[in-house]
C-alpha cells in the first residue's frame, strides 16, 4: 500500500466449481483439506449439505464460494461497507452464480491499517453477516464460527 493511497475495503473469495471436484472424483473435504484447516472445515460441511441433501441440488453446476477474508479499513468500520462490499460482488460481478457461499466468523487483524486494533468477537462477527443472509452452521460457543448461505438468498 503506498502512502498517498488509502484502501476502503477488500473482500477475498475462492471459488471452488463442482464440476472440477467431479472431475477429480474426490470429496470436498478432500479436495479443501489440501489447502488449509479452514478450507478443510468448509469442505466437511459441503459434504455434509450433499450427503444429507440440505439444499435442493445446490451444488450440481454451481460452485462453493468460500469469502476467506473481509477487511474494511478502520476509519470506514460502522458503514456497513463489508456487507454492501459482499452484496454488490454477488449481485453484479458474481450475478449468475449457483451454489453455496461459506465464511468463518473469526477475529483476524486488519491488513488495511497500521494500527493494531483488537475486535475480538466472534459472535459480533456473526450478527453482522447475518444482516447479509448467513447462517450460523453450529451452535457451539467457538472462536471461529461456521457460516453458510445459498447464493441466491444473499440479501441484496
């Protein structure tokens, strides 16, 4: 980042087309687990959605998105700029996508500034996405929480 420019917002996703893991002929878990813990904790859950049918074929020619980063710089916190950021990625850039959208509700520290600031609350975190159409997967008191949404219920 140089020192004349400010970035606002920066939202990172992967996505992930069944048709590649059909391809492969592999498990999504398997598939994710190559990458990291986290993918490999989507990747559980994506199979799970398919094993037990969840979602109505949310999967067949759509793709799992996983949003591993949102970070909206300090000074711009409280504009609800990430959820805006999130719903305008899905409604133009991504507008005829198919399939499931996954996050992890974490803490993570903001590449967007220099200063350290400590926001530390995951259950926060899920509130916030919620106002976007997510999830929570599980019920269990985490520091990382689980979070899904069909693409096509993402509140625009």
């Amino acid at each position: 980042m140089e020192d004349d420019q400010i970035i606002i917002a920066r939202l990172e996703i992967t996505e992930f087309p069944d048709e590649w893991k059909e391809e492969m002929e592999t498990s999504w878990h398997n598939w994710l687990d190559a990458l990291d813990g986290d993918h490999a904790i989507v990747g559980a859950r994506a199979d799970q959605i398919v094993d037990e049918d969840i979602y109505e074929e949310d999967f067949y020619y759509g793709s799992l998105y996983y949003i591993w980063r949102l970070d909206v710089h300090p000074n711009f916190r409280g504009e609800e700029i990430g959820i805006k950021l999130i719903n305008y990625t899905f409604k133009h850039l991504l507008r005829n996508a198919q399939g499931i959208v996954f996050l992890i509700a974490k803490p993570m520290q903001s590449r967007l500034s220099k200063t350290q600031i400590n926001f530390n609350s995951s259950s926060r975190l899920s509130k916030y996405y919620r106002r976007c159409g997510f999830k929570r997967v599980s019920k269990e008191r985490s520091k990382s929480i689980l979070m899904e949404v069909q693409v096509h219920e993402i509140k625009i």
